[in-house]
C-alpha cells in the first residue's frame, strides 16, 4: 500500500465506524436497537448510551494508534480489536438463535466478523 499501511487504513475506517456508532448510541438508541428487531424499552436505551463512550474511547485509541509500526503495541491492538469484534460477532449470532434478534443482526455479525479478520491479516503488514 503507498503512502501508508493496510493498518493505518484499518485503524482509521474502524475509527470513523467507532465514532458513528458513539454519535448513534447517545442520538437515536432506540432506534439503532430496533434495527435488530428489539422492542426499545427505558433499560436498553440505557445501556445503549451508557455504551456510546466506549466506542468514542475506542475511536480516539486507533486515532493515535494508527500509525504504529509492527510489533509488540500493534499485535495488541490488533488481537484486542479482534477479540472485540468476534466477542461482538458472537453475541449477535447468540442472541439470534435464541430468537432474540431479528436477521439484521447476522448481516451486523459477518461485517464484525470481517472487522475481526482484517486486523489480524493486517498484524504484521
């Protein structure tokens, strides 16, 4: 990759998606949890918003982090991001077959599960 590298460009596009999601959770939660088919009631948009300053947090630490070069801190970054979006993945899917969530959430889970994949093919790059 010119100019940069496939990590940078990782980091940066799970940033903007991290910074969505924030802006998504704190604005308009209950209408992010029925995308999955959930009814919003007062305890989910709670812990909705009560997640949005993670997601920021996490968006601010790729930020900065997005020029690492590889080693020890990026292989960190990269198997916690992932263990982040498979943990994500898996929890959907969870939900879905117990008849929790609506199919929206297995389309979420095969983009998280990507999410996971590419920052451990983009480790050593």
């Amino acid at each position: 990759m010119r100019g940069g590298s496939w990590f940078q460009l990782v980091a940066v596009l799970t940033a903007l998606a991290f910074v969505a999601l924030f802006v998504i959770l704190l604005v308009n939660s209950a209408g992010y949890i029925g995308t999955y088919g959930l009814a919003p009631d007062a305890g989910a948009d709670f812990m909705a918003r009560r997640a949005a300053p993670m997601f920021i947090g996490l968006a601010v630490l790729l930020w900065w982090l997005r020029d690492l070069p590889a080693g020890t801190a990026r292989d960190g970054v990269c198997f916690g991001m992932a263990a982040l979006w498979c943990g994500i993945a898996v929890t959907g899917l969870y939900e879905f077959v117990r008849g929790q969530a609506g199919f929206a959430i297995v389309i979420a889970a095969a983009a998280e599960l990507l999410a996971a994949a590419a920052f451990l093919w983009v480790r050593k790059r």
